[in-house]
C-alpha cells in the first residue's frame, strides 16, 4: 500500500505539499534577424537601393555648363585685352601740334580761303613719299592754279576748289627717275560736324567729312595717260588756329599744319 502512495504523491501539484513555487519563466522566442528601414527627417522611408532624393543630375550639369561659359568669356575678355595693349604699344605717337598758341574765335572762319603754295607743297611731298617708300626719293617740281576752301556763314559746310589746279614731280630711286603730271579741276564738298573753340591748341577742334567729290583730275606718269586716279590729301579732322589772318589747320596724325590765307577779291 505504501508503494502506491509515493508515486501518487509525485504526481501531486507543488502546492498540495504546502511548498511555495515561482512561476514558470517562458524562455523569449528569438526574433527574426531584421532591422528598421531608414527615414529621412519628414518621416519617409527609403528603401535600400534608390537614389538619394537631394542629387538631381539635370542641374549639375548646368551648374557645369554655366561655369565653363563664365571661364570662356573670361579667356577671351584677357586676349581681347592683350591684342589691344599690343596694338596700343605698336602705333606710333601722336605728332606734336605746331599750331600757334593763341588764335581768334570761330566766328572768323567764314570767308574763303587760298592754300599757301609752301604748305602745299609740304603736304604733298609727305604723303607721296610715304606711297614711293624709303628707297626712293620725291620731289615736287612746279605747281600751277589754284587750291581754295570755302566756309559758309553758318560753319556747316566746307567747298575746296581745284581751279585749273597742275603740278609736276619726280621720283628717284637708285640712278633713275621718273615723272609725274597731275592736273585737277573741281569742287569737293564737306560737312563741318563741329567746330570746338578753346584757349589750349589741343582744345580747339575741327571735325568733318568728305560729302561728295565732283573733281576731273588727269595724271601722266612718263608722259603716259594713267588709268587710275591719283589720291591727293585731302581736307582731314583735327586742330585749328586762325592767328594773325592765317588759318592753320593740322589733321590728325600729320606732322605739320596746312596754312590758308584770306583770298583777295579778284
């Protein structure tokens, strides 16, 4: 009988014996090995794999785009300077004026004016010798007729006469020399676009322009008619001086001033 009881009594819950007991602790399942997907600061998931949403391709290559125009602007702005300092550097300085430093005002330019022969003579020989080059020579033999300008009353206009107008000249180079007849008849027109008073030579200025040119000219070169016209100077812009009856006037770039007198009654 009392083998019975004692596997019975093993049977029996804890708390029939009177004994206390802790509940059963249930062992945690292990959770599955995953991890959170990632947010972005307004609480959007990104999933693994998509391209960030702040990189937008387009724009990049703009920003690209836009700085190699600004480096060549820049490239060509540096070599338009530099093609300009040299050719600044490269041409030559500007004559010194030989005007006379005091001069009456503009007022007194109206009336017609006779080129001197002397200054005429100057002019010519300069800029023919400047068409010859340096290894030759220029000489201006006899100058016939007359060269006059014209200044109407309200300075707007400038007529200069070529009347029965000749010269002859030679050229020399090495142990020959050659000749040359130019005969001119005709008037050319020009517009007087301002005239500028002033006390500094360097501040009274003259500008204007060749409106039409209604001169016959014929040039004999050796004795033989020349087919092509013969380009003589020609009234230019620059500074003026009317001083003691005489009008000087020295275009830009030219060494010397071309000199005019009142023309007396005929």
């Amino acid at each position: 009988m009392k083998r019975l009881l004692i596997p019975c009594l093993l049977a029996l819950p804890a708390h029939v014996h009177g004994q206390e007991t802790s509940p059963a602790q249930n062992t945690p399942v292990p959770a599955a090995q995953t991890q959170p997907l990632p947010r972005s600061k307004d609480g959007q998931e990104k999933g693994a794999g998509k391209k960030h949403l702040d990189f937008d391709p387009v724009d990049k290559i703009q920003q690209s785009l836009e700085a190699r125009r600004k480096r060549i602007a820049e490239a060509r702005k540096n070599a338009r300077d530099r093609a300009r300092a040299r050719r600044e550097a490269q041409q030559p300085e500007e004559p010194a004026l030989v005007l006379p430093a005091h001069s009456s005002g503009k007022k007194d330019l109206p009336g017609r004016w006779v080129f001197q022969s002397d200054s005429l003579k100057t002019a010519l020989v300069r800029q023919f010798q400047e068409t010859v080059g340096k290894d030759a020579t220029f000489k201006v033999g006899k100058i016939t007729g007359n060269y006059t300008i014209s200044i109407n009353s309200d300075l707007t206009r400038i007529a200069a006469e070529w009347k029965e107008w000749k010269m002859d000249s030679t050229t020399i180079r090495g142990e020959r020399s050659v000749s040359l007849s130019v005969s001119i008849d005709g008037i050319q027109e020009y517009e007087i676009i301002q005239i500028i008073d002033g006390k500094n030579p360097k501040m009274r200025k003259i500008e204007i322009k060749l409106l039409e040119d209604k001169t016959i000219s014929e040039s004999f070169f050796e004795g033989n008619k020349m087919r092509t016209k013969v380009e003589l100077p020609t009234l230019s812009s620059g500074n003026w001086s009317l001083h003691e009856g005489t009008f000087h006037l020295q275009g830009s770039g030219q060494e010397t001033a071309w000199k005019f007198t009142p023309h007396s009654a005929e």
